[in-house]
C-alpha cells in the first residue's frame, strides 16, 4: 500500500487474506438470480423446435461451396500519456480472410495436416483506421461531437476496400448500401446534428444545412456522433463505427464477386460475418438498408446466392445452446429453430415477439455440428424480414441457403477457440490488436499523430 508504516522504513503491505471479508460478506448475503441460459429445468420441450440437418428443405441436393469469406474486426482505444487520461486514441480494423474449402477438406483428412498447404488455402485483406476519440480534436474550437463528425467524414473519403483491382472508398461503399447492387444511392438521409430538420437529402460533397447553414456530410447519416460525448471514453461509439465498417467491407466483397462473377464465384462462396447479422445503435437504421441490398443481390444472382451468414463467438444464444448440448437436448447434426418460445427464455423483454426487429436481418438459428461444436448463426431470409412485430420467420423453411451454410460449418471446425470456425479464426487472427508490446507500439504512433511524442 502507498502508505509507510510508523517506523518510516517500508510501505505498508495488504494482509494476504483481505479479500477474504468481501467473500464471506457476498456468501452471507444470499441472494437469488435468474440466469436464463442455465434454467434447462423440463426443457424436454426443446425437442419440439429441434430439427435434424438432413431434414430442412433442398438438404440432399444443396450447394457444396467452394470457398469461404470471413469477416472479422477488432478496436481498443489506447491512453496517449501517463497523467493525461482524459486523452484517448482509438484503433479500429476489419480484416477478411478467403479460405479455399477444398484445401481445408483434403487437409482435414490426411493424416498430417502440412501448415505450408494451410496458409496457401488464406488470403487476407485488412482495413485500418485511427482518430482521437476523447480528449483531443479534428481543430481548435469546436466540440467532441464536431471532431468525430468531420473525422468520420475524412476516414471514410480516404479509406479504401481494395482487392484485385476493385478499389472503391467506405464512403463510395456508403451510398452502394443505399443503392443496389448495380448503382449507388445519389444521396442519403441526414439528420441536422444542430436543428430540428430530418431526411435531408445528403450528396456525396456535402451540403449546408438549409435552416442553419451547418456543414452536413453523407457520413452523418450513420448518427454515431449522436452517442458521442466529452469527459467519456467513447469506446462503444469506436466500436459503432467498427461494426459499420464490418459491414462495408461485407457490401463490397459481394458486390466484386456479383459485378465479376455472379454466375460462377457468387454461388459458390459463402461470406461470413463474425457476429450477428445485426447493426445496433446509432446506425442500426442500416439494418434495413443491408436487407434490401442483400435481397436485391439475391434477385439478380443465378440459385440461391449470395450465401451471408453471421457466426456469434459468445451471448446468451451460445451459452444456452451449450447448455443444451451438455444435456443432450440437441444433437450432432441438429438444428434448433429459435422461436418464441427460445425467444421469451431468453430475451429479458415484455415483448420477445418482437425481438430483434430494429437490429437483426437475418434470424437466428442454433447448430451442434457433426463434431458436436456448438455454433450460432444468423442468417437472411428468402423474402420479408427475419424478425418484425409479428415474431419474424423462425424458419427454417424460408432460409434456402441454410443446408449449404451447415456443410460449410461441418467442414471447418477449428480448435483455435472454443466452437470455433477456420474462416473466422483467420479473419480474428489478421483482425485482433495484439496486447502487451503491440499496443505500446499504438501508444506510440498516437503520441506521434497528436503531437505529444516530446
């Protein structure tokens, strides 16, 4: 302890056992907790809503894909100097990994697996981008708020998705995703951050606000400086922006396999969000705008391309399903079919039929796969919305590309996380910030950009 004892020649030291009362005082005052995913008393009714892979529709003659696209991100916000801690940096990337499935298959049954053969099956791409979140400011003069509305403007103008030759900035991606597959969006609707005017009608370069006059830009549209706010961290709104950008880079991989490839390639890749198919917060307005981006792809595409999946690593789904798996009320190669009656177990909501319905555009779905993993994914449905006020499309029969996503997650599990997944661990591994001398090394390049390396 940073206190020195009477004798004044050493520090006062904690005794060995003083957490020892906090302890016993938890311990003595019981108290009792509902824990939804461990309530499996009579859940034989789970039976009911589970159903075996090889029975969903189109199962037997499903699409054995060929390739797997992961998408996978990470951000950390990184304290510039000792005794400024008000003073915060923040990091985001989305990384995605191809994986060559063949490859995977024929490694999978060798009996040595050969890592050179392994790392030729991965290609990589990554996606970078940093801005001060708190603390310091895009200018002199203006608020926080301001500073990430013109950053965000200024990273998502310079930062690009670049592969083979496809080479279109965030913001071009931006107005892709209000547009269709074929054409961008001309504008996209902003609200005015300082007056009561809404759906503005934002182009590319901007506009003043017609009551105000206040600089508005198409970055604004995505709201993210709405949850922004001084003397606060703003590592969630760091990671708002993050999932935001998951997102474009998704919209743009599909978009180059559909503009180059959409009879060939398209069908026979599966891309793979790490996380649900869902976009919260701020921008979960976006949520509709990947549904009918996505569904106009699938108009447009031969069979029942794109194959889009989210894959969940860890929630109140996988705990509970793991439950279920450690009881046997799921088996290998079963499926469960999360309705309502998961839904109001798991959802701490006076309304579990609506669920999901401002966030979700594809439904969840709980696999044990032929190795017993236990996976959550989420997945588009063929047409309407996956969930709405009325309880969605549980499915599965309105989930076409369900059977195809299943094989894909039977072909590639993967011991580098608990459940895990070959294409998501490669995407997590070229994503992830690395700890200890990694983020020293961030600490750094943030003294650097701010000013402060003296």
């Amino acid at each position: 302890m940073p206190y020195v004892t009477a004798a004044g020649d050493s520090f006062e030291r904690a005794g060995r056992l003083s957490h020892s009362a906090a302890a016993v005082q938890a311990m003595a005052d019981h108290a009792e907790f509902f824990v939804p995913a461990d309530a499996l008393a009579d859940a034989t009714w789970v039976r009911d809503v589970v159903v075996p892979k090889s029975s969903l529709s189109g199962a037997d003659a499903s699409s054995s894909l060929d390739w797997a696209i992961a998408i996978d991100g990470s951000h950390l916000t990184q304290q510039v100097r000792d005794g400024m801690p008000s003073v915060l940096y923040g990091f985001a990337q989305a990384a995605a990994a191809l994986v060559d499935l063949a490859v995977m298959t024929e490694q999978s049954a060798a009996r040595f697996v050969d890592p050179i053969e392994m790392e030729r099956a991965v290609s990589t791409a990554l996606v970078t981008l940093d801005l001060p979140v708190a603390g310091a400011y895009s200018r002199e003069g203006i608020d926080i708020k301001t500073s990430w509305r013109e950053l965000t403007n200024r990273i998502f103008r310079e930062k690009y998705v670049e592969v083979d030759g496809f080479k279109h900035s965030l913001l071009e991606l931006l107005f892709r995703l209000h547009g269709v597959p074929g054409g961008a969006a001309d504008s996209v609707p902003v609200n005015c951050p300082d007056c009561s005017i809404r759906d503005l009608a934002v182009e590319y370069d901007g506009m003043k606000c017609p009551a105000c006059t206040l600089d508005l830009y198409p970055t604004d549209t995505l709201r993210i400086h709405e949850g922004v706010q001084e003397d606060k961290s703003n590592e969630e709104s760091l990671g708002r922006l993050r999932s935001v950008i998951e997102l474009l880079v998704l919209v743009g991989l599909t978009t180059l396999m559909w503009e180059r490839s959409r009879r060939f390639l398209l069908p026979r890749t599966l891309f793979i969000q790490d996380g649900p198919l869902a976009m919260y917060g701020e921008p979960a307005k976006l949520r509709a705008q990947a549904e009918r981006y996505f569904r106009a792809m699938a108009n447009s595409t031969p069979g029942e391309a794109p194959y889009i999946c989210g894959i969940e690593k860890s929630g109140a789904f996988v705990d509970y399903g793991r439950a279920l798996a450690r009881h046997d009320l799921v088996q290998p190669g079963e499926v469960v079919i999360c309705g309502r009656q998961i839904l109001e177990k798991l959802v701490s909501t006076n309304d579990p039929i609506a669920y999901g319905k401002e966030t979700y555009w594809g439904r969840k779905f709980i696999y044990r796969s032929l190795d017993s993993r236990v996976v959550v994914i989420t997945v588009p449905p063929l047409s309407g919305s996956a969930y709405d006020a009325r309880g969605g499309q549980p499915g599965p029969d309105g989930y076409p590309t369900l059977p195809a996503i299943l094989d894909v997650i039977d072909r590639t599990g993967s011991s580098m996380y608990q459940d895990g997944i070959i294409p998501v661990a490669a995407a997590h591994g070229r994503a992830a910030f690395p700890i200890g001398v990694g983020t020293d090394v961030l600490r750094l390049v943030a003294r650097e950009k701010l000013g402060l390396a003296r």
